[in-house]
C-alpha cells in the first residue's frame, strides 16, 4: 500500500487581501472578544504616552510608529523614557523593530530580540 499523495487545492483570489485596496474600517471581525488586543499609533506629541500607557495595562501590545518625532531627538528621548518606566511599571517589554517603529508589549509578553 503506497502513501497517498497531499492533495494540492487552490487557494481563491477572493480569500487573499490586496493590500493596495485595504482600509481598516473595512476590515472584518473575526470571532469574540479577544483576550489581547495589538494596537498601533502614530506618535505625534508625547502626550500620546498616557493612551500606549492605559493600552500596556489593559493587556494590549501597541506598535508605535515615531516618524513624526523622528527629528526631535530630546522630546523623542523623553517619550521612550517615559514608555520604558511604564513598561518596568507592568513587567513588559520594550524593542525597537527599525529605525522608526517601537514595539511596546505588557505583561508576560517578551519580544523577541533576533528576526525571523
């Protein structure tokens, strides 16, 4: 009796997302309330801080895109300070993935520091 060979079927294009046409109040829900959340902000002014703050302690990770700050190195200094002291706060994790984008992540959730 010879193995059976996987059977090999084809994926729709009608289950792929084009990325080119997506917006994220056309996206679906998929499932219940989830248990965690990853969220994402576009850090424009430090105040922004408390919102990724109450995120971390709601059990959330937050992805934090910089690019406007960018060119404030002092200001930019002082919000990544202030996000580590909450990250310590929480036991969390904080890891810059580029050279513009900050991943923040709370409780028992550890970034990985190598890439796949």
């Amino acid at each position: 009796m010879s193995p059976e060979q996987p059977s090999m079927r084809r994926v729709s294009d009608e289950n792929f997302l084009d990325l080119r046409r997506w917006a994220s109040d056309r996206s679906e829900d998929y499932g219940g309330k989830p248990k965690m959340q990853v969220q994402t902000i576009i850090l424009k002014n430090p105040e922004q801080v408390g919102k990724i703050s109450n995120q971390l302690y709601e059990g959330n990770i937050v992805l934090v895109d910089f690019t406007p700050m960018a060119s404030d190195q002092q200001t930019l200094n002082k919000v990544i300070a202030d996000l580590e002291r909450a990250v310590a706060d929480i036991d969390g994790d904080l890891v810059g993935i580029s050279n513009k984008w900050i991943v923040v992540s709370p409780t028992n959730i550890r970034i990985a520091r190598q890439k796949l």
